[in-house]
C-alpha cells in the first residue's frame, strides 16, 4: 500500500470514527464525499446520497437553511478562512441544532472551483442547555428586577410614608438619644429637625424623670415594644398628650416610634366625661322632679278626694240630721199638744238613736273606704263595686239616677280593695257631674261584670250621658286632663286609676263611646 | 202670738222622699191643718195636688221619679199664685225658687210656721 493509498485509508478511518457529521460537497453543491455519520443524519444509506445535491437534502427540512448555506459558501470564497455558522433542522418533530464547520478544500488549479469540507456537529443538547440556562437567567433577572423595584417601592413608600406621615415618627438608640425623626414630630414638637437629632427622649418627656426613662427603655428592650400614653414638651413649652408605640429592632439595636398628639382626644373625652357626669346629675334632678310632680300629683288627688269625701258625708248626713232635727222639736211641740208621754218619748229617742247611728255608721263606713290598704289581697270584685255604689246611692236616688247591676258575684281580684273601690266611686262621680252639667233627667248607669275569655275579670260601667267628645277620648287618662270646671276637679283621677290598675294590678282600664254614652271596662 | 186655729180650715200637702223627716213634719203639720196629704215625691204629690187641691204645698226638691221643681212648675202652670214653701238642704239656684217661700234645712219649725202664715196671709189679703 503506498503513501496516497494509506493516506486515504487513514482519513476514511478519520470520517467514520468521528460522531459529527462530515461531508464535502462540490461546487454545484453536489455530494462527494459523506460519512456515516452524516447519513444516520439524513436517515438514508450512503448510495442514495453520494452525487446527489446537498440543497435537495437540506431544502427537506428548511428553506431558509439554503440561503444560510449559500451565505456561507460566499462568505468561505471571500475571505477564504473556516466559517461556523448554527443550522437548525427539523426531523421528525424533532428539532435539532448542529454548529456547521466549513472549510475550503482548495485545489491545486486556481480556477477551479473548490470543494467544501463541512463537519456537522450536533449541538442540541447544548442549544437546550442554553435555552434553558437563559430561560432561567432570564427568569431571574425578571425576578430580581422585580424583586428590586418591589424593594425600592416598598422602601420609597415606607420612607414616605415614615417621612410625611401625619403620625410622629422617630429613632431613638438605646441611650435615648433621638436619631431620626419625621417632619410631623418636628413639627409636632415645635423644633427643627437639626434640633431633634441633638435631644433625647427624657428632654422632651414631661411626665417620666431620665430615670423612669430609662428603665422604660430597658423595659422596651425586654418586651420588645410598647404602647403607651405620656406627656411631652414642646419648645414653646407646652404641654402634649401623647400617644406612643415603640417597637425595639433588636439587629440593628434601635427603636422605632410612631408618636400621635392626643391633647385634643383627652380633652374631647375629657369634657366628654364632665358632660356624661352632668347629664348623670341632670337625669337624677329630672327623674326627683318627676318623682316630686307625681307624689304631688298623688297629693293632689287626694285632696279632691278628701274634698269628694266630705261632699259625700255631707250628704249622707243631711237627710238624718233634718229629721233628727224636726224630732226634737217635735217633742216641745208633742207636750204643747198635751200628747207627750213616756211612750211618745221612747218612740222619739229610739228612732233618734237610730238616726244617730246612721250618722255614726255613715262615718265609720268613709273612715273604712278611705283608709290606705296595708297590704294587698283578694277581694270580691261585687263587694268593691258595692263600697263605692253604696257612697252615691243617697244621691243617685234623690236625682232619679238609676243604677242597674249585673254582677257575677263569685269573681275574686288580687289587689288593693279600697284603692280599687275609690277608682270606681271616681268613675261613678264623673258619671254623676256629667248627668249633672248635661241635665240628664232619667241617668241609667249600668255595671256589669263577668269572666273574659282570657280569665282575666272584666268590668264595665256604662252611662248614657251622651258619652266623651272624640278628640278627648284619647286624653281621658292623661294627668290634669279635665272637662270639669277648674274648681270642680283636678283632672287627676283617670289618671291615678290608670296608673293604679296598670301598674299595682296588673291591669288595663279603657274608654268607648256607645249607645249615646261613655263605657270604662277594667280588665284585671 | 198667731192664731193657729185659723190653720185647721185649711188643707196642705207635704212632699218629702226622707221617711223620718216626713214623718217627724207629718206630726207637727196633723196638729195644725185641717187635712195633710202626704208624698214621698213629686209624682205623688202632683197627683195628690190635682185630687185634693191643698191650701198650702211644702216640698223638697231633691227626690226620686220627679223632683221638686218639676212638680212645682206643673203646680203653678195648674194655679198660678199656688202657695209653695221649699224645704231644701242646699242653698243655690238649683234647689230654691223666686216663685216660693225658701226654707233651708235643718229645718226650724217656728221659721216654718212662720213661712206658713205669710203664705196665708197673703192667701187672706186676696180673700178679703
């Protein structure tokens, strides 16, 4: 084997052992030489590409690649030196990059266009490698750009807000000494920022001694932070409620304040406080007032019944006293007329006895009806109307007022019985003066009684007076409300039995005009 | 001192719904009057009035089915110039009359007698 013989041998050795692609191509891009390589790469055996054109191979997968291929081949003429140039190829789905050596196989005839020797080295890996890599470069330079303006904003903004916060802020190391502080403190304080950095925290605190500063830092230290109220001083010299929050930075051994001037919210809750105080005050004068008005009220109509009272006894006393009056007489008269004897005069002083018993019984009976009660109890409900229709009887019988009752006698009520008998000889009287001003000449006043459907008892007094005007039907039971004449009453009564029955009895009292009257009904 | 015996010519009627003022009056008036029609009100009295036509009316006004000054002002619409003493326990508009002789209660049975004789005096002026 000679020289050339051996020389081609090594170099085909060379082409096969080698992974990356090579071939060489003519100058009509024709295929000269290839190796296996390069057909694994076009996925066809070496007879079906050797002599055919490069171009036909390479346009399969990508057109641009030829114009590619043809920049190079210019570029290999013109300057004669090796050209590397990345080719892209698409196969099967799969994309592939190759870095492409190409070098110019010159020939010893200048004019001969040379051969081009091109190494097709496989670099997808490395491209994926690389995209990835710059993915994740890319990925983090985003991130850190973000990360950084983040920052950036969140430091301009805490700075700005630190710095034009209407709050206070300051820095205070663990001296005391203030080593920052925003404009809002400055301003708050009356110093210039100059002038702050230069002070410490026990200059300008009015209510702790540098003392009681101090162990107020240490106490900050230890717990970390604080949230206080104190007073601080201003240069002109007054006075600051101040509210503090002091958190301790323990890395760079700092404190950091927020301060807020509270002058205006202590003396709002302060003279809050002297107004609820007052207000206290003025409710308890008002609720005596009104306690003093209804003890006077109570007084009031007990006096009008006092007054009824003694209407009342006078006219149960009236009729007596006349005849027991005309007896005596008729006794100087009986023995002027010769017609007095023993027997005369125990008929006389009998029915006298008699009439003075009356008299006697009549007071006992007031006495009784007007006591207070002691205590509550239950009572019959007919005997209580009784008591009271028993008090007018004399006078509705000589003003041909007739009384019909239709009582259920075996209702008992709990309460106060005289009280109850006064509410209903209150409403029997109104009844009476309104027959009176009205000149009802045949008054009908009709009392029934009986058991509601709720249990409850019910009683009702009806008249046929001509009943209550409408727009004062509803004032019937306000206090001093009155249709009487001014001197007659005191508009109290319905009042009072309202109260009484609503309040000790746990009833209700109300009024209808019907049938051309007025009707009460208590229910209880 | 009057002579009471004038009084036994004459008849009267005594309204009173008080049984023991009536009774107590029916006495002295028995043992002066002639004839005395007794009434516990004023229905009864009108009544006995229209029947008997008495001299003389003593009545209260306060009293059940017809009061006093109903039946009077029906008396006088009967006899104008009728004679009529009031016996009443209240002093007011209400229970006196222009028209009559007004006796307030507890009654004096001297001011009585002595309303009855202006009654009849005046009775007597027109007779004569």
């Amino acid at each position: 084997m000679d020289i050339t013989q051996q020389t081609i041998k090594f170099y085909e050795a060379l082409l096969r052992v080698t992974g990356d692609g090579i071939v060489i191509t003519g100058e009509s891009q024709n295929i000269i030489v290839v190796n296996d390589a390069f057909c694994a790469l076009l996925g066809r055996p070496r007879t079906d590409i050797l002599e055919t054109n490069l171009f036909d191979w390479l346009s399969q997968f990508d057109n641009t690649i030829i114009d590619r291929w043809a920049r190079l081949e210019t570029r290999l003429h013109v300057t004669g030196e090796n050209q590397i140039d990345e080719f892209r190829i698409t196969s099967n789905g799969m994309e592939r990059y190759f870095s492409v050596t190409a070098t110019l196989l010159r020939q010893a005839e200048p004019n001969v266009m040379a051969a081009i020797v091109s190494t097709w080295h496989d670099i997808t890996k490395l491209k994926q490698l690389e995209q990835s890599l710059k993915e994740y470069s890319g990925n983090l330079e985003i991130l850190v750009n973000e990360r950084t303006s983040e920052l950036k904003a969140a430091y301009e903004q805490n700075s700005a807000i630190l710095y034009t916060s209407i709050e206070g802020f300051f820095k205070v190391d663990l001296d005391g000494r203030i080593i920052e502080a925003n404009d809002s403190y400055c301003k708050m304080l009356g110093y210039s920022r100059e002038e702050m950095l230069n002070m410490r925290v026990s200059d300008v605190e009015a209510l702790e001694d540098s003392d009681e500063v101090k162990r107020h830092i240490e106490k900050i230290i230890g717990m970390g932070g604080d949230r206080f109220i104190t007073k601080q001083i201003t240069m002109q010299g007054r006075i600051l409620d101040v509210e503090v929050s002091v958190n301790y930075i323990k890395d760079s051994n700092i404190m950091f304040a927020f301060i807020r001037d509270i002058t205006d919210r202590v003396s709002l809750e302060n003279a809050l406080n002297e107004l609820n105080a007052n207000l206290q005050k003025r409710v308890e004068e008002e609720v005596e007032k009104n306690r003093q008005k209804d003890h006077m009220m109570f007084e009031q109509s007990r006096h009008t019944a006092m007054g009824e009272l003694l209407m009342n006894i006078s006219h149960h006393w009236r009729q007596p006293l006349g005849a027991i009056g005309v007896m005596i007489q008729d006794i100087k008269d009986a023995y002027k007329y010769k017609e007095l004897d023993e027997k005369y005069l125990d008929t006389s002083v009998s029915t006298m006895l008699n009439e003075l018993n009356g008299l006697s019984k009549t007071i006992d009976d007031f006495r009784c009806f007007y006591a207070r009660d002691r205590q509550a109890s239950q009572f019959s409900l007919s005997h209580a109307v009784n008591k009271a229709v028993s008090i007018l009887e004399e006078y509705f019988r000589g003003r041909n007022i007739s009384l019909e009752r239709d009582m259920d006698d075996s209702i008992t009520i709990h309460g106060y019985q005289n009280e109850f008998s006064q509410i209903i000889l209150n409403l029997l009287t109104n009844i009476k003066d309104a027959f009176e001003s009205r000149a009802v000449a045949n008054g009908i006043i009709k009392v029934n009684s009986y058991r509601g459907q709720s249990g409850k008892a019910v009683l009702t007094i009806l008249d046929n007076g001509g009943g209550v005007g409408e727009d004062i039907i509803g004032k019937l039971f306000d206090p001093y409300f009155t249709t009487r004449h001014k001197s007659r009453g005191t508009g109290l009564g319905l009042y009072i039995a309202k109260t009484v029955i609503e309040k000790n009895m746990n009833g209700t009292i109300s009024a209808r005009n019907i049938d051309g009257g007025c009707e009460f009904t208590i229910e209880v | 001192m009057r002579d009471e015996t004038i009084l036994k010519t004459l008849s009267a009627l005594y309204v009173e719904d008080d049984a023991a003022m009536l009774d107590g009056l029916a006495k002295f008036m028995r043992r002066r009057f002639g004839d005395v029609y007794l009434a516990k009100n004023g229905k009864e009295g009108l009544e006995l009035y229209i029947t008997h036509n008495p001299d003389i009316v003593i009545t209260d006004i306060e009293m059940p089915v017809m009061n006093g000054i109903v039946m009077i002002n029906k008396i006088l619409k009967i006899k104008n110039d009728q004679p009529i003493i009031i016996t009443t326990a209240f002093n007011d508009d209400d229970h006196v009359s222009n028209r009559c002789v007004n006796l307030i209660k507890p009654i004096n049975v001297e001011r009585l007698i002595d309303a009855i004789f202006c009654c009849i005096e005046g009775k007597m002026r027109e007779a004569m």
